[in-house]
C-alpha cells in the first residue's frame, strides 16, 4: 500500500471491494489520510460490520464515523451512472466545505 502515501486531503479514496479481508485493512489505511475524502461501497449493513472490524483492528471510532458510507448523496440513484453522480457529487461537497444530505445520515434504503 505504498501508493497511498501519494494522496492527500484533495484526493477522493473510494474503497470498492465486499470483500472484508481487503476493505476492512485498506480503509484503516485510508483514513491515515487526515482530510482526504474515504468512501466505501456497500449496503448499512455492510457498513456496520466493516466499521466494527476496523474498531477492533484498533481504529478510533472518531477515525471509522470519518468514513462515508454507504457512499454518495441520495439523489435517487438507479443506474449506475447515476450512483457515480451521487458519489461524485459527495466528493465535491466534502472538498468545499459543505454539508450535504448524505446516504450515511439516513435510515432508509440507499438505492431510490
């Protein structure tokens, strides 16, 4: 994971994997990142057991709620190119400072 030391807080890190042996380790190591958007895929569920993962990797829990996800704004995303609108325009928010209506701040389902 050398190459992560070339990404700096202007710099979206998105996590893609549903595999936990690989997301779980590389988001710990994103959120080493200070003010770099980490993004990671994936349903609440999913989101809960990497977070606890990371958790008991030894990750603070102030450092795993940094991580947004389920990723993107909840714009109502069907396709797939609509998700990467939602999560592009989450990144953007992030970089300016602003506050969006984020997924990770719902209840609900994430797709629609």
């Amino acid at each position: 994971m050398d190459i992560i030391s070339g990404f700096g807080a202007n710099d979206a890190l998105i996590v893609l994997s549903h595999d936990h042996a690989i997301g779980v380790p590389l988001c710990a190591k994103l959120l080493e990142i200070n003010g770099a958007y980490v993004g990671a895929l994936g349903s609440r569920h999913t989101q809960s057991i990497r977070n606890e993962a990371l958790i008991q990797l030894g990750v603070a829990p102030s450092k795993v709620s940094m991580i947004y996800g389920p990723i993107g704004l909840d714009i109502g995303a069907k396709t797939p190119a609509e998700t990467a609108v939602a999560i592009a325009s989450e990144f953007l928010a992030h970089r300016s400072g602003r506050a969006p209506s984020s997924l990770v701040n719902g209840d609900g389902p994430i797709n629609g």
